[in-house]
C-alpha cells in the first residue's frame, strides 16, 4: 500500500465535508440544483483513491480517476441546466433520474475498465491527463455560465451563491490547471517514477517553476474543497 500522505489526508477529510454538505443540499432543495450538487459530491469519489487501501490497484484507480471527469461533466450539465431554467423559469426531470443517469455512467465506465487490460502506469498518467483537460477547459466555461446565470437572477436570493460558485472554480481552475501544467511539461510525479521503472535517469532543470506549481496545487486544492462546503452551506442558509 502506497504511503499516505499528511496533505492527502487532509485533502480527502475537506473533500468529504464538502460531499456532506453537497448531498445534503441537494436532498433538501429543489431538482434544478440536483445535477450541480452531484458533480461535487462526486469530486470526494475521484479523491478519495489517496487514501483507499486499494489504491494500487490500476483498475479501481482508473476508476477513481474517471470519475472525476464525469464530476465536472455532471456539474457543467448542472449550470447549464440551471441557465436554462433562469431564462424559461421551467424545470423538467426528476431528482431519480440524475442519480440513475450518473450511477449508470460510472457502472459503463468499471464495466469498460474490467474487461480491458489493467492499465499500466502510463496509461493511469495518460487518463489524469485527459481528465485534467476537461477539468480546465470545463471549469472556463462553468465560469462564464455563472456569470450568465447572475446577470439572469442578480435581484434574486440565489444570486450571491454564484458569485461563490465563481470563487469555486477559480480555485479549481489552479488546482487542475497547476496539476496539467506539471503534466504537460512531464514535470509530475508520475512521469518520474516511470522513468525510474524504465531504469532512466531523473533530471530536474526548472526546481524552482516545479515546486511553485506543486505549491498552487496543494492550496488551491484546499480552497476548492473548501470553498465547496462553504458556498452550499451559504446557500442552505440563502435558500431555507
């Protein structure tokens, strides 16, 4: 079993927090939020692979991993949805139906995992990857979906949530976006211990721009977690 880290562990415990408070909002309130809501308490599901005892296994890390990428795509659904419903004030759907859908992309997903080769370690690096991209570019558009939505219902109770909600992804734009600018450059630790698999030498020409990075990484993962918790709990409190 992989060493646990002190960072990771308080990672996955203010992700969890956040989780809470996520699903715990979302049992409360009304199904236009429902989609947003799942999106982050799904974010605990794809961190919570730090400290899972069978995090060395590649299948379930895969997993892990893919479901973050369905976390940010659920949420984005979930702004998009709640844009929709800002301009129309018409909701359709049932609250079954989202948790029915996500379940049954996560089970598509371990079904696609099982039946394939365990992935290697390249191939885990290469699914963060791509898991990031969507992460950033997903982010950027959640953003200005959020400024949309406010401009729609800036005199409403709600409006001051999404302003939280872009403070939310701000952080998580330099979480990810940290974590790919590392990968891209393959200046992340899974690159390197590839390397060292492969008996290669290990070389560290930018010390200074890598550990910069990995610093935004750490905080802003923090933030984003909570940020999370604190802007449902906000809007538990707006919305009551």
């Amino acid at each position: 079993m992989a060493d646990i880290r002190i960072v990771d562990a308080i990672q996955v415990g203010l992700w969890f927090l956040a989780a809470l408070m996520s699903l715990y909002f979302s049992i409360g309130t009304a199904r236009i939020w429902t989609s947003i809501s799942t999106g982050f308490f799904l974010i605990f599901l794809s961190e919570g692979y730090l400290l899972a005892p069978w995090v060395d296994d590649p299948r379930l890390k895969g997993i892990h991993l893919i479901v973050g990428t369905i976390a940010i795509m659920v949420m984005t659904y979930g702004f998009l949805e709640y844009y929709f419903f800002s301009r129309t004030l018409e909701a359709s759907g049932k609250k079954s139906n989202v948790y029915l859908m996500t379940a049954g992309v996560i089970a598509a997903s371990m079904i696609f995992l099982l039946i394939n080769p365990a992935p290697s370690a390249t191939v885990l690096r290469h699914i963060h990857l791509v898991a990031n991209v969507n992460w950033v570019f997903l982010s950027l558009i959640n953003l200005y979906m959020i400024r949309m939505i406010y401009i729609q219902i800036r005199d409403t109770r709600a409006a001051p949530g999404f302003i939280a909600f872009g403070v939310v992804f701000a952080c998580i734009f330099l979480w990810r976006g940290s974590e790919l600018y590392l990968q891209v450059y393959c200046w992340d630790a899974a690159w390197n211990d590839h390397l060292l698999e492969l008996g290669a030498s290990v070389t560290i020409d930018f010390p200074r721009r890598i550990w910069f990075s990995g610093l935004v990484n750490q905080i802003s993962s923090i933030l984003s977690s909570v940020s999370v918790g604190a802007t449902f709990l906000y809007l538990y409190r707006l919305l009551r």
